[in-house]
C-alpha cells in the first residue's frame, strides 16, 4: 500500500515528536543537575578550570534542551497557517542540532566528572570513548545503512 504525501507528512511528524519525547527528558535531567551543581557543598573545592568545564556544559546543554524543544514551539506557533512539509523539516534539523548539544554537553559533564575524581588522564579517555560512541552510532551507522543499496527504504 502507498501513501499519500498527506499520510506522509502525518507519519513524519508523529514520528519527529515522538523520538523528540524520547530525547527531551534525559536532557533536562542532566540541564537540571547541571544547574544544581554549584550549589553543593564540595563545589567550592573545584578549579577555575573545573568550573569553566561545568559552565561550558550547562550552556550547551541548556541550547540543547532548548533545540530540541524548538520544533514543538515550530509546530505550535504554525498549527493553522498549513505548511507540514516545513514544520518537519525544520523540526528535523532542529532536532539533530539539539542531540548535538546534548551530546557536547555529556561529553563535557563525563569529562568534568572524570576530572574531580580521577583527574584529566582519567577524564579525557573516558569523554572520548563516549565521544566515538555517539559518532559511529547516531552519525556512521545512520548515515552508511542510509546509503547501503541492500538496506530496504520505507521498512
């Protein structure tokens, strides 16, 4: 059965908000803790680097949660000018720029985390293993199954 390009567009954007339900959560999880840090007791016991590392990270995250909220707020702000095509579209790109921050943002607080208990020799390893992580599979693997002739499209 074929559908329509209305069916289409539904389909998409039931998807998109759905897989942003999924992403939104854990980022404003970590946002929060992110944002409570300072506030604990041993925070005083950090560096100046430590915590350009922590703010570095908040604002990433934060632009992260904000990214990925952004295509809800498209979506709303356009619901009765039409339009579909272009609500998910640029609620795509919205979408994959937000993992990106979000993605920044665990790196830095694995890294920051690292640092206080181990120190940076600790620390850089284990933000780089997550680093790979996330590029072979959010990034390599979609990318080369999308471009893999054996890979069946609109399974």
């Amino acid at each position: 059965m074929t559908e329509t390009e209305k069916e289409k567009s539904d389909r998409q954007l039931i998807e998109l908000l759905n897989e942003l339900r999924v992403a939104l959560p854990g980022a404003q999880v970590l946002l929060g803790f992110l944002l409570t840090a300072p506030f604990a007791a041993r925070f005083g016991r950090t560096s100046t680097f430590e915590r350009g590392v922590l703010f570095a990270c908040t604002i990433v995250t934060g632009a992260g949660v904000l990214f990925l909220m952004a295509p809800s707020v498209y979506h709303r702000v356009r619901w009765d000018e039409g339009g579909k095509r272009d609500v998910i579209r640029v609620g795509h790109r919205l979408f994959l720029i937000g993992t990106c921050c979000l993605a920044l943002g665990m790196f830095c607080a694995v890294f920051l985390l690292g640092d206080v208990l181990f120190g940076v020799a600790a620390a850089a390893p284990a933000a780089s293993v997550m680093a790979a992580i996330v590029v072979v599979t959010w990034y390599v693997l979609p990318f080369r199954r999308g471009h893999d002739p054996s890979v069946r499209r609109g399974e």
